[in-house]
C-alpha cells in the first residue's frame, strides 16, 4: 500500500462518515482517489494481478434486466436529455458500429453474482422523471440525494430492476461536488428492496475542468494538456456521460457494498475506480490513451445508439486483470 497523506486521509474521513461510492474528479494532482491510495498512481498495472485484489465479497450484482431511471433535477433542456437518454439506450443496443458502448458493457457482464449469474445484458431506458422546481434547494447534501430521489417517485415503483439516476443541472451543488466527487452511487431502503440508486452533477457553470476533463482541463497544466473537443458538443453533459457510465457499472457490480470490490467495504475501490482516465491503449497519468478523432475534430473511443460517440473510461477485467474496453489496440 502507498503511503497516505493528509489529503487521502482526510477524504477517507468523508467517505467512512457516508459510505456512498464516488466517482472522483480527475486529474487531480492535489487529491488522490481512492485507489491512487491503495495502488499508488498507474491504473493500468501492466496486467498485473498481484497489486490488485478485487475481491467477491457473496453479494448481490444486478443480474435481473434493469431499467434506469432518469431523474432530472433542475434547469435540464431537451437537447441535453436526449444525449444522456441516448447513452442509456447505447448500453444495450447492439447495432451500433464498433467500438460500442454495448461492447464496453460486456466487461460488466463478466461479474458473477455466489449462483454464477452474470451482470445483465439488459439494461433500458425508464421513464423521464422531472424535478424542475429545484424542491430541495439548489444546494443538497450527500444525505439529502436519497431523500430528493424517494419524493420523486410515484408510488410502489421499487420493483427488482429498477435504479435512478439523480442528474442535477449546471447550476445545482452537491455537497463534495469538484473537490471530492462528481457522482456517487449507493442505496437507499424503500418498499420492499433496497434501491440502488446515483446521483451525476453538470459541472458546465461550476468546474468543467474537473468533472468534464478532458473538454475543459486545469490551469495547472500550464497548457501541456489542451481540451479536446466534446463529440456531442455539450462540454458538461458530454463530461457527465463518462460518470454516469463509471456509476452505472459500479452499481451493476456492487450494487449494496457486499459484492466485486478491492479494499475495505467502507472504502471500496470498484471497476471503474481502477480505470479512471484511462479510455484508449496506453492511457494512464494525463495522457487518456490512443483515442478517435472525427473529421469534425470530436475525440471519442465508442459508438452508440441514433450515430452518437462518447468518450467513456475503461473498466476494470476480472478476466484480463487489467483496464480494457472495446477501442484497445491490444486485446481486442
């Protein structure tokens, strides 16, 4: 295990006082994730296994067919939405043209619940849920996101398969939003079942260069790193899609912190964690691997459902015991 320090530290501290899973922003040279802290600060690991002990843990993955659904929160237009819906669509629609996002997803499917079940395949597009009324405020607290999702819901929709996604506007703050997180996922107890649910922020107004790196990049890097052009052009949803994809197979593979992670329970770290800004061969640090550019300069790795591209992170193979994803030149 690498050394700790303070800033680590102190992020374990919050994340041990509210055990939800959080997709950290990156880069971030002033605050390690939380496997920067087990693993050190390479997250491909050159295959190696020995580093890396992802571990079963006997419980549940999502292995029912899911439906996501969305739960807009705030000041959301249509043609933001429609990016967002499209990529939900994307994880199962296997006519997109390769590399897909439904062949991303087949490395979430490789997760086995204690009967050998695999992750599902199935994974559809709910019913829009609006919250356009800002009914909790425009300032939330991480307690308060289970508590704005369950006053969204019309009654007894907590059936098995169901997950929400909390997608708050540009100008809504979540507690630890750009300094500590950019999403989380977690659950909740309702009805019957617990619901696995997550919550993704639009970092357009607040900090792009945060949570929507690579679109926008930090002052830091002094221009040794230049923003790359979002294939959707919305800097901060396009930004929002690599989140919703990192919670989305974290929640599929760890839906109540007691199935696939590494580390401790309260401190997981997750597929997606191991991969964070890797999407393409040889990506690790600042550089994001060996990616596409279109003729109308947009940079992506995947294809998805109606034409779309995205640029989404790699995950985490049980199998290979490296980061993959469906663009590498190096084990297709």
């Amino acid at each position: 295990m690498a050394a700790i320090t303070l800033a680590p530290l102190l992020l374990l501290l919050v994340f041990l006082a509210v055990p939800a899973h959080s997709w950290r922003p990156k880069p971030n040279n002033t605050k390690p994730n939380s496997a920067d802290s087990l693993y050190g600060g390479s997250k491909k690991y050159e295959g190696s296994s020995k580093l890396v002990k992802l571990k079963y843990h006997m419980g549940p993955v999502l292995s029912l067919n899911v439906t996501v659904h969305p739960i807009w929160y705030g000041n959301w237009a249509e043609n933001k939405k429609s990016i967002i819906r499209d990529f939900i669509r994307s994880i199962s629609d296997t006519k997109s043209k390769p590399p897909s996002v439904a062949a991303w997803w087949k490395t979430v499917r490789l997760y086995t619940n204690k009967t050998g079940a695999h992750v599902t395949g199935s994974v559809t597009l709910g019913a829009d849920i609006n919250d356009s009324t800002y009914s909790h405020g425009k300032n939330l607290t991480r307690l308060s996101v289970p508590k704005v999702i369950k006053s969204a819901l019309p009654g007894a929709i907590d059936a098995p398969g169901n997950v929400y996604l909390l997608l708050t506007s540009d100008d809504v703050y979540v507690q630890d939003f750009c300094s500590s997180a950019c999403g989380f996922h977690n659950h909740y107890p309702f009805g019957l079942h617990a619901l696995p649910y997550a919550w993704v922020g639009n970092s357009a107004k607040m900090c792009p260069e945060m949570c929507a790196y690579p679109f926008a990049v930090p002052s830091y890097m002094n221009g040794s790193v230049k923003p790359v052009k979002a294939p959707n052009g919305v800097v901060g949803v396009d930004g929002m899609i690599t989140v919703i994809a990192h919670e989305l197979a974290e929640m599929a593979t760890n839906p109540f912190s007691d199935a696939w992670f590494a580390g401790h329970a309260d401190f997981p770290v997750e597929i997606g964690d191991l991969c964070e800004s890797i999407f393409g061969t040889g990506g690790g640090g600042s550089y994001m691997g060996n990616l596409t550019t279109d003729k109308d300069g947009a940079t992506y790795n995947l294809n998805g459902a109606v034409g779309r591209r995205f640029l989404v992170q790699w995950l985490w193979s049980k199998e290979l015991n490296y980061c993959t994803g469906p663009n590498a030149l190096d084990h297709n």
